[in-house]
C-alpha cells in the first residue's frame, strides 16, 4: 500500500468513528474543525486519485446522485405495520390475548418514531440498498438518499449479510431551522416532522435528502434465527453491535404493569424528546413465542402499538355538505374553519350519517372540537354548545340525492340513505377516486379534487380515461393551478402505475365485496387476468376466504359487457394483466387444510416449509388442535407430536411431505 492509498484509507476511518461517535453515540470525539479540515483533505485526495477511494467514504454522504424515477423492490419478508390500541384497557386486553395463549411474556417496550420505515439491505458487511416499506410487498428503493444519513453506516463493523429495518426521521431543531430558512425565502413551511422526513427521502436529487440532515433508529431484525438470536432485545443488542443506532430507550419489561409504567412515564416525557413520537410500541421479547403467536393477514399477534391520546382543537362548523360514494351511500360531511392539528390542517371530516349528526347534536355555526383518530382520521368529537349564539341552523337531512336529485333510499335495518341510480355522476367520481387511491392504482397526484376537476371537464369519465390523459397535456396546462410541472408528474405517475402487479388493478376496478386482501387472494389464485375473468363460480367459491358472496360479484361483473370493454382498453393501453407475487398452484392434498410443521426439518427449513404449502393452497398454524389437518415432523417433534397421536390426526415424515407435493 503505498502512502497516497494509506492516507485516505485513514481519513476514511477518522472520519467514519467521528461520524459514529456523533451521530450514534452523541459523544464527539473531534472538533467541527477537526472535522472540516480532515474531510477536505479527503476530498482532495480522492479527486486526484479516485481509484483508491473506500465504498464506504464519508464523501459519498455529501449528495449529487440525480435518478429518474424510484424502482420497485420486493420485499422478501413483507415489512408489515402494527396493530394500535388507544387506551390502558386496550393494552391489557392485549396482554390477555398473549396470556391465554398459555405464555407468561416479557415485552419490551420501544419509542414509536414519528418517521418513515425503512428497509436496510448490507452484502459481506457493505451497505448495497435502501427501501421504504410501501404496501408491505413492494417498497420504493430510496438507496441514493439513505446514503446522506450519517448515522446509518456504510461499512458494519462484521463481514456479513443482513436486512434491518428501522425509521428515519428529522429531528425537531432541524424542522425549525429549515422553516426559518424556508420563510426567509418566501417558500412555504413544512408542517410536521414525519411529512418533512417522507417529502426529503423521496427526492429524486440527493443533494436536497443531504441538506436535510435526516436521522435514523434501527429496531427490527426480520431473520433473528439466522443469528443465533434467541430474544428481540438481544436482536436489538446485535445490531447496535454492529454499528447501527439502536433507540436508547428502549425497555425490557417483566409484564403488564411495567408496560402500563412506561407510557405513563414517556407520555409525560416526550416533549422533552429532540424528536417526535406518536406512541409507544410493545414487543414480546421471546422469539419462540413470537413465532408461536404468529400473524393476522394484516399485523403480527405478539406486538401493538399504543397511540398517544389525539391532540384536540376547536374551529368553527361553516356547513354540512353531501357527498356520494360509488356504492350510492350518502355521507355527510363537515365543512370547518381550516386548523392544524396534529400537524396538518384539517378543513373536513366525515359525520358518517345522519343518526351521528342528530346524536352529537351538530348545528351549522357551531364551535366543535376536532382530533385526529389514531393521529390519523380527522373526526368531530363534541359540540362546544356554552359557545351557541343563536343564530346556528338546525342540522336536515337531505331527501333527494345532491348529484342527479333521484329520491334517496333507507335500505332494511341500515342507518345510511343511498342513491340507487346507477348512472349518477358523483358515483362515476367516487369509482375513479377509488381506482386511483393508494391501495389500488396508487396514482400520485390523482386525488379527489383533481379527478372531480377532470371528470367535470370531461377528461375523464371511465378508468380508461385515465391512460389517455398525455392527449389532453396542452387542454391541462390552461388550467388554473395546473403547471407543466404537475401536469408531468402527474403523467409520470400514470404511466408508472401500468406496472403495478395484477392485485392493485382487480381492487381498482371497485367490484363488489372485493376489498384489497381479496384483490390480492384472487391474484395469487389465478395468476392474470384473462384466468380471472373466465372463472365460474365453482372454481371461485372453491377458494379458502372467498366464499359465494364474493364468487358470485366476481362473475356477475365480468359478464357485464361493458366492463369487458373496459378491461380490454386497459390491456391495449399496455397495463400489466399478471400476478407478480407468489403463485398458488392447488394442490389436491393441500388445498383447503391446515398443517403444522415440528421438530427439526432437514430437508427443507421451517419457512420453506410454509411457503410450499401456501403456494399449493393450504393454511399454516403454529398450534395442534381438532381444526389440523396434518402433521409435518422432522427429528425431535415433541408435544405437537404427541398431540396429533392423540387426536389421530395424519403425520408425515419430511420425507413423505417431498413425496406429496410432488403428485
């Protein structure tokens, strides 16, 4: 090694502790100075001779990597979100859920980070890729903008390969020094940490990610087992180990009242925080009986989230306006002075219908009290009726539908009024608002207000439509409020949500009783669209959670011609028709039964295991009962053993299992 290679390699590693020290440990090592004079020697060097510059050089945290668009990735293990609870007694009836399960837990208790999550990818210890979490399947790949955070290593302190995942966040002295810079140059605010953290990570500059000085905790190993890891917290230990900055206050508890302990503390302490936290998140700690707990389609059984009480502010009801979901029902909606709460400004929130109205005793004029449920869905929760003058107007429901003025209807034992003209405009509207929504099409800049304006311009007025607006490029920019700029971002994300796979377009499409899980189920099941359209009831209801209601709308819809029709525009504007997640093949010993797998599996692993049988349309349990099927036993089964003898449930060898899912 000559003296040229010897000296940025030193650099590198001054620099890298200093890095550490500051911005994992808060302990610096070096002065600013120090710093400044050490890195400009660097990038010095590196300019000079660039091919003894380390994949893990402080230089590359700086910015400048300029990309197109965000690829796709899939995420082997879905990064899935957590269940929340609102109260104390909601804590505990979880506690008793896990008790029942005949576990006495130890939990850990940990910060919820009001941020982004992030998946972290590292091959031979050499940070490789970034991901968001997306809609736990398929993220956004972020890497040239991870790269700028300094507490998030480029380089671990072992030679191997890991996934971690984790949040990023911006502190709050950070928000506060861009929104002074940000008003000094006439631009407009950003309103809350967690936004100002999502809006920095996803710019396609690195150079805007780099000035925002974004930070990251790490909280979560996906494949502990791989490890030797035998606990979350020593998962948690391992991975500081390693390099990453780990949450100082997380909390190894012995049971429930500790638990109750901790958010009492930490609710009262976290404005104290130099970042935000919009909960608390508890963990079982023992990884056996996280596994033995398992999962819902949707959230993990052996951890919740408990969200901090919503922050409630008073504005004034100017009006109830209506409006009509694509189902026909008629919603009630609150018109408000705008305010911020929680963060973001609120000018409407749903009354649901009319019974909510009359029961809360709303009146137009009226002062109210306005949360965000969960920190989420902004609601009315009261009438602050000390604050009445008089002059407020009496809540009426509506008799006519505010659209096409057909005579609304109550159906039988329904507390919601519907418009039953199925040619009604607002529920074209809706039906568009929902093809483009997040959980299906995920058409960014496609929101209600810009479909209702485009709808009512003509632009658009069946999903196809969508697919043509690039011809109405020139018609949009005479729009008010419509820039080129948007008017580009806007077609971009059109033409990028054709590759979306084959379960955000059925869930799209809005056909009765299909939601997003059962979108996502008929997929998998049948692979594209032409099978899907051509599967008779027998073969639908034959499918585990579809049953006959669905089974029927799924045919009744695709032998109506005009959604054919629309399918086949769909196709010749080139939107992907195939399933890009894992298949189901049925399998006739499979399909329909539930299997445990014990003991030590030699030939295949545990989740190897599970995957097989899914894809070939059985069910997976961690427990033995009446309800199994089958028995799959590798060396050393144990109790699960001994229970299916007992219950004379059917038991295979590893052996035979390979032989059966072959036939």
């Amino acid at each position: 090694m000559n003296d040229i290679e010897h000296r940025i390699e030193e650099l590198t590693k001054i620099l890298n502790e200093a890095n550490y020290n500051y911005y994992v440990k808060d302990l610096p090592t070096i002065t600013d100075q120090e710093y400044d004079k050490y890195l400009r020697e660097l990038e010095e060097l590196e300019e000079k001779y660039p091919e003894y510059s380390k994949d893990d050089s402080p230089t590359k945290r700086v910015g400048g990597e300029v990309i197109d668009s965000f690829k796709k990735v899939y995420h082997e293990k879905p990064m899935m979100s957590l269940s929340d609870v609102f109260s104390e007694s909601e804590v505990i009836l979880f506690d008793e859920r896990i008790k029942k399960e005949g576990i006495s837990p130890k939990y850990v208790c940990e910060l919820k980070i009001d941020g982004l999550s992030v998946s972290l990818l590292y091959k031979d210890g050499v940070f490789v890729r970034a991901a968001t979490r997306g809609d736990g399947v398929v993220g956004e790949d972020i890497t040239h903008n991870v790269k700028t955070i300094k507490s998030i290593p480029l380089k671990l302190n072992k030679k191997i390969d890991i996934e971690v995942r984790g949040e990023i966040y911006m502190a709050k002295k950070t928000l506060e020094a861009i929104n002074k810079e940000r008003i000094k140059n006439n631009e407009k605010p950003l309103q809350n940490t967690r936004n100002a953290a999502a809006g920095s990570i996803r710019q396609l500059d690195s150079k805007i990610a780099a000035k925002r000085n974004l930070d990251a905790f790490i909280y979560h190993l996906p494949n502990p087992e791989d490890y030797g890891i035998k606990t979350h917290m020593e998962a948690l230990d391992f991975m500081e180990s390693l390099g990453f900055k780990v949450n100082p206050n997380n909390r190894l508890v012995n049971n429930i009242n500790e638990v109750l302990e901790f958010i009492i503390e930490k609710t009262d302490t976290r404005s104290s925080l130099s970042y935000d936290i919009d909960g608390i998140v508890i963990k079982v700690n023992n990884l056996e009986e996280q596994k033995g707990l398992g999962f819902t389609a949707k959230y993990p059984k052996w951890a919740t989230a408990y969200k901090f009480p919503a922050e409630e502010v008073l504005t004034k009801l100017q009006d109830i306006i209506f409006t009509v979901g694509r189902t026909g029902q008629i919603t009630p909606n609150a018109v408000l002075d705008p305010v911020i709460v929680m963060g973001s400004t609120i000018s409407r929130a749903t009354l649901h219908n009319e019974d909510y109205v009359k029961e809360k005793d709303l009146r137009i004029g009226d002062i109210v009290s306005i949360r965000k449920a969960g920190d989420v869905i902004p609601e009315v929760v009261e009438v602050k009726k000390e604050r009445r003058t008089g002059l407020e107007k009496e809540f009426i429901m509506i008799n006519k539908c505010p659209i096409c003025e057909s005579i609304l209807i109550k159906k039988d034992e329904q507390v919601d009024y519907y418009c039953v003209n199925e040619h009604c405009p607002s529920r074209k509207i809706e039906a568009l608002i929902h093809f483009a929504s997040r959980d299906a099409m995920n058409i960014e800049g496609l929101g209600e207000k810009v479909m209702e304006d485009f709808f009512n311009f003509g632009f658009i007025k069946e999903v196809s439509d969508i697919y043509l607006l690039q011809s109405h490029r020139e018609d949009l920019t005479r729009l008010e409020g419509y820039g080129e700029k948007s008017i580009m971002n806007l077609i971009a994300a059109i033409e990028k949500s054709k590759d979306n796979s084959l379960e955000k377009l059925i869930f799209g499409l809005g056909i009765p009783h299909v939601g997003s899980k059962t979108a996502k189920i008929l997929a998998s099941n049948f692979h594209n669209m032409d099978n899907l359209m051509t599967a008779d009831f027998d073969s639908l209801n034959s499918i585990r959670d579809i049953g006959e209601i669905i089974a029927k709308s799924v045919v009744d819809y695709f032998l109506e011609e005009k959604n054919k029709n629309i399918i086949g525009r769909l196709k010749s504007y080139g939107l992907n028709m195939e399933y890009f997640g894992k298949k189901i093949i049925l399998n006739p010993f499979f399909s329909g039964k539930t299997f445990v797998l014990t003991g030590s599996l030699q030939i295949y692993t545990r989740e190897e295991g599970k995957e097989i049988i899914e894809s070939l349309g059985g069910k997976t349990s961690e427990s033995v009962s009446k309800k199994t099927s089958c028995v799959i036993v590798g060396e050393n089964p144990g109790k699960k053993y001994e229970k299916a003898k007992e219950l004379g449930i059917e038991i295979l060898t590893e052996e035979e299992f390979r032989e059966k899912i072959n036939l």
